[in-house]
C-alpha cells in the first residue's frame, strides 16, 4: 500500500500517493477482490456502497461494516505473459526466447548481461544457459522473469568421399547421428535446388548437398560427383576386297575419351590389343576379319562387337582357248572360244587390256583379211588375271583346181582335190563326164571336200584319160567352171 493513510467506517479515501486499485478474479458473489499496487501515479478507485457488501468476506470474516477495498493475496501488479523459445544448437548461438504480455499497455524491456543487454521482446542469438528479463509496463510496474536454455543436440552427417564414376553414380542411403529422418540430398545448398533420395542416378558432373534440418539445428555435407562418359568407337573403316598384289588400306579405329586408349581386338580370332594416345588407331593391313571387343581410356571401359573384314582373293589362272586359227574371207568364221575357270572372260584388242571387244565367253572376229591377236582372260571376285594371246588368220582364198590325178590307192594324190571349193564355193556341185558324154561322177552339193572323185564309177576304177568337168558354184553370181581332167598311172 502507498504511503496514505486509510479512515472512515464505511467509506474511505487513500490519501498521499494514490494506489492503483486492480480488478482480480471474480469470486461469482457481489464481492470482488482488489489488488493495491505500489505503483507511481495510480488513479484512487472509489470502495463502492458497502451497504450492499454481504455480511462475511471472501474470507468468511466478519466485514464490521468495512467496505473490501484491499486484499492479502498480493501486494504486487500481476503482468501475464506468454512465451517461446528456440533452443540453441550445441556449441552455437542460434537460441532465442520471446516474452508476449497479454495486455496491451506499452512496455519496455530489459534483457541481462548475460544476452547482451538486449531491449526487445525477443532475445536472439544466444546459447545454452539462464537468462533475466525485467518487464515495465506504462505505469511503471515491473515483471522479472527467468528463462532457461537448454542445448539441442546437432544432426551430424557422416561424410562422403568425391566420387568419380564411369557413365552415372547412383546415390547411397545417408548415415549419421541424431538425424531427423528427413534428411536428403539437395542440388544447391542448404536444402535448396532439386530434392534427391538415395537409389537417385547422377549422371552429370556437379556437387551433391546432404542436408538435415533437427529443430533449430542443420547440418550440410558436400561432395563433388565426377562423371565420365564412356569411351566409345566413333568410326571402323577400312575395310575392303582386294586382288593379290594390291596393296590393302589400313584398318583405322577412331574413338573418343581421355588417353590412353587400350583397344581389344581379334584378327581372325586371334585376340590381341593395341595401346595408343591418339583417337586415330591404326591396326595395319593384315588380311582377315578385325572384331573389337572391348576400349578402354584413362577411366572407364566399355565392350564392342564391331567387324571389318580385309579379303585378299588370288588371281585366276589365264583361261584355255580354242586355238589359233586360220580362216578365208570367203568361208564362215567361227568364233573364238574360252573356257575353263569360273567366273567370267573377257576379250580384247591390245595386250594392255584396255580396248574391251567382249565380256563375253566367246568372240566373233570380224572377216576382214589379216593376222590379228586377241588377249582373253578370266575374272573372279571382280579380280582379273593373266591373258591368254589367240591369233586368227583371215585370208582370201582361191579355188585350185588340179589337171589330173593318179588314183593307184597308193595314198598320194589318190583323188581329184580342189582345194578350197567347199570353202569359197560352199553351195558347189562337181560333174564329170567321159569323151562319150556319160556322166561318171557327181558330187553331193556343198560337200566335194568331203567325198572328191577318186577315179572311180560304179566301183571300177576308170581308165587312164583326159575327163570333162562342169563345177557348178552356185553363188549368187550362178558362176560355174568347165575343163579336162586326166587319170595318170
């Protein structure tokens, strides 16, 4: 109470400082019970009729006709406030307590040393331990209270090494201490970017964040993730048929990634390897069938099944003909002829083998008179081998007719031979007739070379004599030919 005096029976005036009367609770009757605060300036409250003031207090006391202006329960104004705090992570100073009062008068505030002196209702930054804070509202009353922090224990996350894998990185499960449960990776700090959970694929280069949030407290852990994509063959050129004595292209891998390069590879089979720092690998020449089976650079592998084949086919032999021959302008001219070995034959005019006449297997030479030589050769696997030379003859030929014979069957000049008839009259019959008149011979038409007159009729050999001949041509000029022929012994 302030430092009046109270007087009267029923009423009553506070005189001097003025106390400041405050409603308390209400205690459900027509008695309510003040609080008298020492506080400065406050404003005198008038006890009311204690005419309507029941017989006993709340106190079940006799009330002697005194009006209740004060009570014993507190001689101090009651501040009600609410309040939270965050508590600070261990070994940090990331705590804070925040004090609300429940009514709205102004107030002032006042934090201890020990939190820096600080003057808001909310002190910040501050670690484990007690801290004071002493409340003033307006009329100058003052609240104290005091707030205990208490550490937080840290999440902790076990670290990851850097990670340099081949082609992607597959995120394992995070371990640690006190974790939340709901720690993650994240692709930018403090839990910012793209969430991640373990089983995720990384196949990027770039830093990975493991982040946790416990309360007020975090922890981060960062490792870097190297991918390196996987070496692979970029080209496999080369490949080819040849003829024997050609020389082959190279076979030349070209691949990508960091050198070394290893190459794995077979040749007909037989596995072996090259090491290289260029992309351009050279594997030579070597006839066979090349197959890649695996590349390797500075950091990954990766397998192949990629072939070229170099075929080296041998020449063929040069092919048989039907011969040289001989042939007159005036006969039919025969084809020449290859044969033998597979594939194809080709004819031409010149030995360099350059003016083609036919890719044929037989050519037809054309009846101008002449000796010409043909070059013919075989070809397989688009390989041409060696030629083979053919000379034909083209000739004018005449008609000999002989002026007698000696059919004595000795073997020598036993039959009358016109050389050439059949040849260049092939339409031709031969008549013979005797001094009398009598047809003794007649030849078959076209074939006199065949079957000639040897000096006989009806079986007998004819007499020695001079015999009359009609050689009918039968050309398209109807040209014939008349003399004597004699029998000699």
């Amino acid at each position: 109470m302030g430092a009046g005096t109270l007087g009267g029976n029923t009423t009553g005036n506070i005189i001097s400082a003025d106390p400041l009367l405050m409603s308390l609770a209400d205690n459900g009757g027509t008695t309510f019970t003040h609080a008298i605060l020492p506080c400065p300036q406050g404003p005198a409250v008038n006890a009311g009729n204690d005419v309507v003031a029941p017989a006993l207090d709340q106190r079940e006391m006799p009330r002697n006709e005194a009006a209740d202006i004060g009570s014993f329960e507190s001689d101090l104004a009651q501040i009600d406030l609410s309040y939270s705090m965050i508590q600070p992570c261990e070994n940090t100073s990331n705590g804070s307590i925040t004090v609300t009062p429940q009514s709205t008068p102004e107030y002032t505030y006042q934090w201890d040393a020990a939190s820096g002196n600080q003057t808001e209702s909310t002190a910040i930054d501050l670690s484990a331990g007690f801290y004071n804070i002493m409340i003033t509202d307006g009329n100058g009353c003052v609240k104290d209270t005091t707030f205990e922090l208490i550490s937080a224990p840290n999440p902790t996350i076990d670290p990851v090494v850097n990670q340099e894998e081949c082609e992607f990185f597959t995120l394992i499960e995070i371990t640690g201490t006190n974790l939340s449960g709901d720690e993650s990776y994240y692709t930018e700090s403090g839990g910012l970017g793209t969430s991640l959970i373990d089983g995720d694929v990384i196949t990027s280069t770039q830093t990975i964040y493991m982040y946790d949030l416990l309360g007020n407290c975090d922890d981060e852990v960062s490792f870097d993730v190297i991918i390196h994509e996987l070496p692979e063959v970029l080209s496999f050129t080369g490949e080819g048929e040849y003829c024997e004595g050609q020389l082959p292209q190279n076979i030349i891998v070209e691949v990508s990634g960091t050198p070394d390069f290893t190459l794995d590879y077979t040749i007909n089979g037989a596995q072996t390897s090259i090491v290289s720092s260029e992309q351009n690998i050279d594997l030579g020449n070597t006839p066979g069938v090349y197959m890649i089976t695996g590349i390797q650079d500075e950091f990954c592998e990766n397998t192949s099944d990629l072939t070229q084949s170099i075929i080296v086919h041998l020449l063929p032999s040069a092919p048989e003909t039907s011969g040289d021959q001989s042939f007159c302008t005036n006969e039919m001219i025969l084809p020449i002829e290859a044969q033998g070995e597979p594939g194809s034959h080709s004819w031409y005019s010149d030995e360099g083998l350059t003016q083609l006449l036919s890719p044929e297997d037989q050519y037809l030479p054309e009846n101008t008179p002449g000796i010409y030589t043909y070059y013919v050769t075989s070809t397989e696997n688009d390989c041409e081998g060696p030629a083979q030379a053919v000379v034909i003859e083209i000739k004018i030929c005449d008609v000999v007719i002989p002026t007698a014979f000696t059919p004595n069957t000795d073997g020598v000049n036993d039959t009358w031979n016109i050389v050439n008839l059949d040849l260049v009259y092939p339409n031709n019959v031969v008549s013979v007739y005797n001094r009398l008149g009598n047809k003794v011979f007649e030849s078959q038409k076209g074939k006199y070379q065949e079957m000639p007159w040897n000096g006989f009729y009806n079986l007998e050999a004819l007499p020695v004599a001079s015999y009359y001949y009609i050689i009918e041509y039968n050309d398209e000029n109807n040209k014939s030919e008349t003399g004597y022929i004699s029998i000699i012994k």
